[in-house]
C-alpha cells in the first residue's frame, strides 16, 4: 500500500521502482470491480491469492457528493466498494478466474464519466467519457454510468500493488546481492586453543645443599669470678680463664654488673 499516490503516478515510476519485472510494452486496461463493502479488506489482498506476471494497481474511491447520480440508476452506492484495477491484459484471466468461476461474478460494461459541475464539487478536472469492463459481485445490481471528479488513473488514495511473486522474489534478491546484503557469508571459524605442553616425567634435580655451617657452643668459663670494687659503691666481676676455653681481657657490661649491699 502506497498512500497519496495514484496510478499515473505509478505508472510513470514504474521502471525505476521495480526494474526488470516492469515491461513497458505490455497492453495493460483499468477495470472496474464493484464488492460488497464488507469484503474490501479481501480485495485488497486478492493479488496475494493469485499469480501474475506484470505488476498490478488498484484504488478505491468512493462517491460522496455525486452519491445521488448512482441512486438515480437504482443503485445504492453504500453497499458496494468502487475499486479501479490497472492490469496487464494477459493476467485479467488469472486476476478474474477465481472471482467469476467460484464466486460467480458479473461482467458488463459500463462508461466512466466526468462528474457534472452542478453537483458543486471543490476540485475536479473534466475528461471525456470512456467505456471499460465491469465485473460485480452477483449480490450487486448492474450499474451503467459511473461519475468521477478525475480520470480513474488520477484519482489519488491509497494505492494498492500487487507484484508478482516469482520475479518480485528474484528482484529482491538480485537487488540484496547489489547491496552487499544477500550474500551468505561463511562464518568464520573460531581458532582453537593451543594444547598445553606436554609434561616431562624426568624428575627436576633436587637442589644442591650447601653444608651447614657448624657453630661451636658458647662455654661459660669454670672458674669462680673474682670480685673488685667499683668506684660509686659496685663491684665487678671479672674471670681467670686460659686461652684455650676463654679469652677475655675484660668484661665492661653493665648487665654482669653485681651490687653487693654491704
């Protein structure tokens, strides 16, 4: 669906939006399908249900102030939706099939007119008459005259299209792979980690050890110290050894300091 848009308008694009699949000299025909209201919505959808090879544009237009012409033919113009089909005529067959053999539509002709300027309406543009084909839904009454404010190609609303599926689905991908989007890329594969070492089952060297070193214990010399008298009032103590077990010419530590309390 296209909003403010209308079937020239589309014809006239036609080639740059959709490329390939438009064939410019293909005969194409605008008809006119007449539904009952209720079942718009479906033909909105219909070209989903069918298969074609040019692309298909439809717009719905609804009378207003013109509503009074259709009900002087007997018609009543809120039963029904108006809807202009601008078609290749070699897919009409495929397009109609359905509705005529399964639903038993209607076929007649029925021309499509320029709406009178009596009837006051704000904007419009005066085209001459033309005779096109009608299908109706078999709950409908035929209709004979049909009043638009502007050609049926320039009648503007929301255009419906309908593109075939098979080259629509090869456009769509050729324009994909034209993008740098429809490619598959491989992915790219994760690297894989690398195996620890292998462990040696050879036995580390024990480290050498240096051989301790061997301390000879302190002797306390044997012999009874001998006491002298310190100035201030305390004695010292000092002992007589021989060279051979201690050597010491004097002790001077205040903690072998003994005081003697006369």
């Amino acid at each position: 669906m296209i909003p403010d848009m209308t079937i020239g308008q589309l014809t006239v694009e036609a080639a740059e939006r959709w490329g390939e699949i438009w064939d410019p000299h293909a005969t194409r025909m605008t008809i006119l399908l007449l539904c009952p209201r209720k079942e718009r919505k479906m033909m909105e959808l219909h070209g989903d249900m069918v298969e074609h090879g040019q692309p298909v544009m439809t717009v719905f237009h609804r009378p207003r102030a013109e509503a009074y012409l259709l009900e002087e033919q007997g018609f009543d113009p809120r039963a029904a939706s108006f809807q202009f089909v601008d078609i290749a005529t070699a897919d009409m067959g495929l397009w109609l099939q359905h509705l005529v053999n399964n639903e038993g539509w209607l076929r007649n002709s029925i021309e499509l007119a320029s709406t009178p300027f009596a009837v006051g309406l704000p904007t419009q543009r005066p085209f001459e008459a033309v005779q096109t084909l009608c299908f109706r839904h078999p709950s409908l009454p035929p209709l004979e005259r049909y009043f638009l404010p502007f050609p049926p190609d320039s009648l503007p609303g929301k255009c419906f299209v309908s593109l075939p599926r098979r080259a629509a689905a090869e456009m769509a991908r050729q324009q994909a792979e034209v993008l740098g989007v429809g490619r598959l890329e491989k992915p790219v594969p994760e690297p894989e980690p690398e195996p620890a070492p292998a462990l040696d089952p050879t036995p580390a060297p024990e480290p050498e050890l240096k051989p301790e070193l061997k301390l000879e214990p302190f002797r306390l010399p044997q012999t009874k110290p001998k006491l002298s008298q310190k100035g201030g009032g305390g004695w010292r103590a000092h002992f007589d050894v021989s060279d051979q077990e201690f050597r010491q010419n004097d002790i001077d530590d205040d903690l072998s300091t003994i005081t003697h309390e006369s």
